[in-house]
C-alpha cells in the first residue's frame, strides 16, 4: 500500500474553513501539500502556504492539530493520503499563486467538494464545534 505524506495548514474563522482549488482540478483542498526531500513539517506547510496563499506562516505559532488517513483523490484504489494538519498564524494577504484557481472559505455543508481525507477533517472540526 502506497501512502501520499502530505500537510496541511487548518485556518477557521467563523465557523468557516479555507480551502483551494488548484488549475485543472475539480476538488477543493485544504492550504499544503508534499513534503519535499528532507523537509521537516514545519518547513513543508511555511514553504507550500506560501507557495499557494502568498503568507508567511510564524514558525513559532505552529501547532500540531491530528493526523488523518483516507483513500488518496483520483488515484487508484489503495494509495493513501496521510494528512498532518497544523494550526498557525501568519503574516500577509491570502492571495490566490499562480498554480491556484480559487481560495473558498467552506462549511460543512461542502462535504460533497472535497477530497476524501479532507472530508474526515471537515467532520472531526464539525463534530468538535469548530465548523458550521
């Protein structure tokens, strides 16, 4: 079983959760994404938020949340997506880069435009009160 290590930054206001949609995909997904070679988490959600939101994440600020496993998006059966998500504050604008096609902030109700782990997320948020 092959296992996607990704990560990914968890940023609510009012009830409401950030999410991405990247160029070309029709699935919204939470700020992150790959670990590159030798990265640190830390490093991996500073380099990707500011690769698709244009903020500088405060490294000091980053807080482990949970860590998520579901069937990876548009891939075959059996490759899954490990989702470490963190909390952080930042510095900046949220602007959409250059390989994003639109920032949407989600509720709930938008379980049906997301990706299967992100939908373990939205329900354990939803479940602790933190998303409406």
């Amino acid at each position: 079983m092959k296992e996607i290590d990704k990560i990914a930054l968890l940023y609510l206001k009012d009830g409401q959760i950030l999410s991405t949609l990247s160029k070309g995909k029709d699935t919204y997904y939470l700020p992150g994404g790959k670990r590159e070679l030798n990265e640190t988490d830390e490093q991996t959600l500073i380099r990707e938020c500011k690769e698709e939101l244009t903020i500088d994440i405060k490294e000091d600020t980053i807080k482990y949340y949970e860590t998520f496993k579901a069937q990876a998006h548009g891939k075959v059966e059996g490759i899954i997506v490990k989702m470490t998500c963190y909390i952080a504050e930042f510095i900046g604008e949220i602007k959409p880069s250059s390989e994003i096609q639109e920032i949407r902030w989600l509720n709930y109700k938008d379980i049906d435009i997301i990706s299967p782990v992100d939908k373990l997320i939205f329900k354990d948020l939803y479940e602790k009160g933190l998303l409406k």
